[in-house]
C-alpha cells in the first residue's frame, strides 16, 4: 500500500513528511553539536551559548509541528530548514 499515508502522519504522502524532518533534524544537530563546543571552550560566551540554544528549541518546536502538517506545510518547512541549514554553514566574515 505505496498510497497509504502512515499513521503517524495522516495527511502526508511522498516523503514530504521525511524531507521536512531531515531538514529540521540537520539544523537540531548543528546546534548541537555548536552548543557542545561552546561549553567545551576555554572561556564559553554566554550570550552565543543563549543564542545556540534558542536556536535549537526553535527547531525542536518545529519539528513537533510536523506531527500535524500537511503537505504544503511540510515543503515549506523542509525548504526554510534546507535555506536555514545552508545559511549556518556559510563562513561567517570575521570582524
């Protein structure tokens, strides 16, 4: 049954569903794995640790809201977090 959308997400077919939580989980672990280097630092900044985690709850909180999209919102969740992802890994011009 290749048209039978799963049951944990009732309206969503194709992989729209999967694309978008790809996208978000990417964009949760660079936070992560931002946030731990900033602890592991010899002296963490406290406002980009704030910063990183901000970050990343956001995230999670979209992340939850896949639960109940539908397909539209799902692309357009999965194209913000692809744009997102690209965005944090462009080198930041040091000042």
């Amino acid at each position: 049954m290749p048209d039978t959308p799963s049951p944990d997400f009732p309206g969503l077919k194709g992989g729209e569903e999967q694309a978008a939580q790809d996208a978000v989980q990417k964009v949760v672990h660079w936070y992560s794995t931002r946030i731990i280097k900033e602890r592991r630092a010899s002296v963490p900044d406290d406002q980009r640790l704030a910063e990183l985690k901000a970050g990343r709850q956001a995230a999670l909180a979209d992340q939850a809201q896949l639960v109940t999209a539908d397909l539209e919102e799902a692309g357009w969740i999965a194209a913000v977090y692809a744009a997102r992802l690209k965005e944090l890994n462009q080198p930041k011009p040091r000042s």
